[in-house]
C-alpha cells in the first residue's frame, strides 16, 4: 500500500507540473507582447547561462506572475474536493443542511468579476503589484485548494 500510495503521489505531482506548463506555455503564444516581456525577463537575470537554478527564479517576478495567472485561468483541480457540512448554515442566502456534500468550484471562484478585472483575459501584470498568492490564504485564488 505504501509503494501504491507513493506513485499515486509522484504521478499527481507530476500531472499537475505538465498540465501548469502546457497552458502557461498555450498562454504565451496567444500574447505575444507577454512572451516577450518575460523572455526579456529571463535574459536579464540570466545573461549568458546555460542554466538556470532556483535563485534565478527567485527574481523573476514577471515569472511568477505568469505561473500565478496560468493557475487562475487554468487550475489543475477545477473542483476541489467535496466536504460536507457539519451543521445547517446559510451562505450567500442559501440553506445548506446539516451532511450535505458541498464542492468548492475553484475555476469560477478564479473568474469571478467581483474579485478579478477582466476575469478571462490572461493579464500576469495583475500580479505584479498584487499581494494574492496561491498557498490557501487568499480565496480569490485556489488551485489547490485551502486546507481544510
């Protein structure tokens, strides 16, 4: 179960890393005016290197950026997982009873126009002077969800 467990983990990893890149790459081709900018970004830091570590990387906030709106147009787990709820609440005018299997729908919270300007456009400079990051504080943004 152990050597199971282990590959399961390995895999979904991996997964998620490919899925990341194939869109953040799919993104940069349709605007071009980001891939240059972040090309441009990349060749600064790291003139004349063959390779590039993670204190590079480290610099690179047009970067991280990018890999911050990829996720929110495109996470890898548009439906995070089911809960249920421990004791009837209402949320936003909804009864929700008590044992109700509730699912966190990431993908519409990440397009939602009451937190995001321009929801579906790919626009890495929103993050540039924004605090909002994807570690589960900040719920505008969860493509791996929040904990519990």
């Amino acid at each position: 179960n152990y050597l199971c467990f282990m590959k399961d983990m390995f895999a979904a990893g991996t997964d998620t890393i490919s899925t990341l890149l194939e869109w953040a790459m799919s993104e940069l081709l349709r605007h071009p005016r980001a891939l240059k900018k972040l090309q441009e970004e990349v060749r600064r830091i790291t003139p004349r290197k063959a390779i590039v570590d993670e204190h590079d990387v480290e610099k690179m906030e047009y970067l991280k950026a990018v890999i911050k709106e990829t996720l929110r147009l495109h996470p890898p787990l548009p439906l995070l997982v089911f809960r249920e709820s421990r004791e009837d609440v209402k949320i936003s005018g909804y009864d929700i009873a008590a044992r109700t299997q509730v699912v966190t729908n990431a993908w519409a919270i990440q397009r939602d126009p009451l937190f995001w300007e321009e929801p579906n456009e790919f626009y890495p400079e929103r993050f540039l002077t924004s605090t909002v990051d994807f570690k589960g504080h900040d719920f505008q943004l969860i493509p791996f969800g929040s904990g519990r």
